[in-house]
C-alpha cells in the first residue's frame, strides 16, 4: 500500500490564534511523495506575501496512510492483564500481594482470561 502525503500551509503555533480571524490551514494538497513543496503552496508562501514562513505561517508534511488495526490474541490479553495486575499490587500492597491477586482473579475470571468483558 502506497503512502499520501499532505502537503499544508498553516498556522505554526498551536498557542496562537492566526490573525485577522483566518483559518489554521490556509492550504492542504494530497501528493504522492513528500518533495518538493507543490507550486500552488510555493505561491501562496512567497515572500512579501500574507503567508510567508517566518510571520507565524509554516508548510508541513504529513503522511497519510491507513493501516490494518491489529488486534490482540485472547492468550496475549490475558497475559498482559494479569501482569498488570500483579504489578500493580506488588506494588501497593507488597505483603499481602498473592492474597489480593488470588481475590482479583476469582472475582472477574473472564477479564484475566482474556474475553472481551464490560464492566
């Protein structure tokens, strides 16, 4: 799968609002490789113009691309939950920590096997 990249010209500093009430992102182009700056963004940032870089106003890149959501296996849930779980009390509570962890387990079974549970 081939990567998009955009390519924008906005408002550099997230602390600020741009002036005179413009939008954060003044331009925004879908390329297909990030360089060179495509000439429409070259133009609006020129200098002398409103929008030149150094005036509060930067061109970035951004990669586009959607990637497949790996999901964890059941076993690998479980797992993970019930280290969480040994660490977080070891860590609170490090004497009584096998009596508390014993407790936890059998009173939600399912969530340390590794289901899929709302609470």
């Amino acid at each position: 799968m081939a990567a998009n990249w955009r390519c924008r010209l906005f408002w550099g500093n997230p602390f600020t609002s741009p002036p005179d009430g413009r939008p954060r992102i003044v331009k925004a182009i879908l390329c297909d490789k990030p360089y060179p700056i495509p000439r429409e963004i070259q133009e609006m940032s020129g200098p002398g113009s409103d929008f030149a870089p150094g005036t509060g106003w930067t061109i970035g890149w951004e990669c586009i691309e959607q990637r497949p959501v790996k999901r964890w296996s059941t076993k690998a849930k479980a797992r993970v939950r019930k280290l969480n779980l040994q660490r977080r009390i070891e860590k609170r509570f490090p004497l009584f920590a096998a009596d508390f962890i014993a407790t936890e387990l059998a009173r939600r079974p399912r969530y340390f096997a590794g289901e899929d549970v709302n609470h």
